[in-house]
C-alpha cells in the first residue's frame, strides 16, 4: 500500500496543504485512510485547515514528530545544518525512524509542489532491490558527469530529494540510517544537507530512476528552452521529456530566481494555473500571494545580478541560443580554472577536499 508524507514547519503550510489537496482531488484510488505530515511547529489553526482538506476525501491527517529524531543527529552531527531555518527537510535521509513500522511503501512530497495526475504508478512500480527511487538532477547531474566531483558512494548519477519514493523495508535492510551516519562522520560541508546526504550514502543499486513526469521542475524556462535542459544529462529519452512537459503528474515549482513560484507575484511559469486552481478550493482562497521573490530577496553581488539575468533569458525564446553559448563559454573557463589549481573535485557536494 502506498501512503503519502509531507514535512514542514508552519511556514508551508498553506502550500502544503493545496498540495494534499490537488493529491487526494487527483487520485480518489488512494487506499490508505491517512496522510502523514511530519509536523516541525504546525500552527493549530492550520493544522485545523489540513484536517478539514482530509476529511473532506474521507481521510485524516496523522501528525508525526521528527524533532526528537534530527535533534539528536544535530546533537552527534553539528555539521548537518538546517535548511533555510528549519530542520523539516532534513528528516528525509532519516524518515525510517519516523514512520510507523506498517509503511513500507511511502512517497515523499515537498510542500512546493501540486500533484497535478494520478500516481497510481508507483503503487505497483517494481522497486527490486532499491531502497529509494527518484528524478535525477540535470544541474547537480551534468557537474558529477563533468567529473567536477566524486560522491562518497561512487554513484554516477545524483537524485534530486524533492520527491521520493521509499521502500522501507529495503531501507530497513539495507541499514540506510548507519550509511547516513557514516558519511556525517566523514563529511563537514553540507550544502543541501538532506540531497547530499543521500546521494553520498546510498549506493547506485539502491537507487531507482523515476521518469521526470514525478518532479516536473522545468516550467519556468520557456518551452522551447525547457526541453533542451530536460535532455542535456541524456539519462532521460526525448519521450520521457516530452511527456514530463505535456502531461507532468508532479509540478514542483523550485525556489530561487527561476520565478517558479506562483504564490510570489510575477510568477513565470506557465504552470502556475494549477496551484491557483487548487488554492482557489482551499482554505487558504482568500489569502493574498507573497510580493514577487526578487523583491523580497533582490540580487546584491555582480554574480547574483548575472545570475538573474541569465535566468529571464531563459524565459524568452529568442535570446536562448546566444545566452547558452555563454553558458558554455563560461562552464568551460571555469573547469579550466579549476584543473589550473588542481582541483578537480567540490567538497561542497561530495568527497572533502584533502
């Protein structure tokens, strides 16, 4: 049987719950009466607001605590931080000791997405000996392809955590949590602690591939640019893109400059009807959007300013070639630089530095 998880502080809960919403309102086969959320300070009022969505199905929220369990990995691991201020996130490599023993099945779903189709899929999706399956990471992907670093578990592939799909008992065989421990004893920096932990820890035959419709990340960029970056790792097929593209099932609109979000005005992505649509039968209807994100969070360096610049272009059809041609220019220079002072890996995402 396969259950659903969400982990949040208060803060995402509004998307978190129009998630749940667009889940149960796309998938009336879901067998299970519950719907955990990991709960990292749920306000009361909001958790009245998930449990009336629930209901609403036939279902119930259950409420689960992750603190005692990540404080305790804070306590032994001080390197493993939290993520933008909360340690929600981080329960992810740890969710083994948080579920009850019944799930075995379990599909994570980040707060920023909308479940937009039927997952019945992964139900009766052949898991084999893995412990975990997910959708690779075209950005972190093609630096490991590059050779720009080497994770611990020798992998060639980097899995993105923004939804995953647990076999627990393989994860309780495999005794995932002692690999997690493991790699904290033997790397200090964690820059996306809970995805650079997994990808350091599990090894490749333990990992399954989910095809990129599951975490649909791509909708900013314009459509003519999105399927461009969606090839680029080559581990995907052009169908496989294609169908991700025109028929996604989760649409995980990421955080940052790509102006993916669509409870921030001025949202880019050409996905954004469906989370209005969703929010609009929620208890959060009436709620106002967030200012646009580049104003609440302005590019300060040269290199930020760039950044952005470079990301609305990707947003436009017609600048697309010359604004790549850049890009490689650029990703060339810096790779020379980086053999130049003989440093071939980051120990931001993988194996330390020396």
């Amino acid at each position: 049987m396969l259950y659903i998880c969400y982990s949040i502080n208060d803060f995402y809960a509004r998307e978190a719950g129009i998630s749940m919403l667009s889940f149960l309102d796309n998938n009336p086969d879901y067998e299970p009466e519950e719907v955990f959320f990991i709960d990292y300070g749920i306000h009361p009022s909001n958790k009245e607001r998930l449990d009336e969505i629930a209901a609403h199905y036939g279902k119930r929220v259950t409420y689960l605590n992750g603190r005692p369990v990540t404080d305790e990995v804070k306590r032994r691991y001080p390197n493993y931080p939290a993520w933008k201020g909360s340690m929600a996130a981080c329960i992810k490599p740890f969710i083994d000791k948080v579920m009850p023993q019944y799930v075995e099945r379990l599909l994570y779903i980040d707060a920023d997405t909308i479940v937009a189709a039927s997952v019945a899929e992964l139900q009766k999706m052949d898991m084999g000996e893995a412990a975990v399956a997910g959708t690779i990471s075209n950005v972190e992907g093609i630096k490991l392809k590059r050779h720009e670093y080497q994770l611990y578990s020798g992998n060639h592939i980097y899995m993105g955590s923004g939804v995953l799909l647990f076999d627990l008992k393989n994860w309780r065989r495999e005794n995932i949590y002692e690999r997690m421990l493991d790699v904290l004893e033997k790397k200090k920096n964690l820059r996306l602690p809970d995805q650079m932990l997994i990808n350091n820890a599990i090894p490749e035959r333990l990992m399954k591939v989910l095809p990129q419709k599951y975490n649909y990340v791509h909708h900013s960029y314009h459509p003519w640019q999105e399927y461009h970056w969606m090839r680029q790792y080559r581990i995907y097929s052009k169908q496989e893109c294609r169908e991700a593209i025109e028929h996604p099932v989760i649409i995980h609109y990421l955080t940052g400059w790509s102006l993916a979000r669509p409870w921030h005005e001025d949202c880019y992505s050409h996905r954004k009807e469906e989370y209005y649509h969703y929010k609009a039968l929620s208890p959060w209807k009436n709620t106002p959007l967030f200012p646009p994100i580049q104003q609440m969070y302005p590019p300060k360096s040269k290199q930020d300013k760039l950044y952005l610049w470079y990301l609305m272009q990707m947003m436009k059809p017609r600048p697309f070639i010359l604004v790549w041609l850049l890009l490689q220019v650029l990703s060339i220079y810096g790779r020379i630089m980086c053999l130049m002072q003989g440093n071939s890996t980051r120990s931001d995402e993988g194996i330390e530095k020396a």
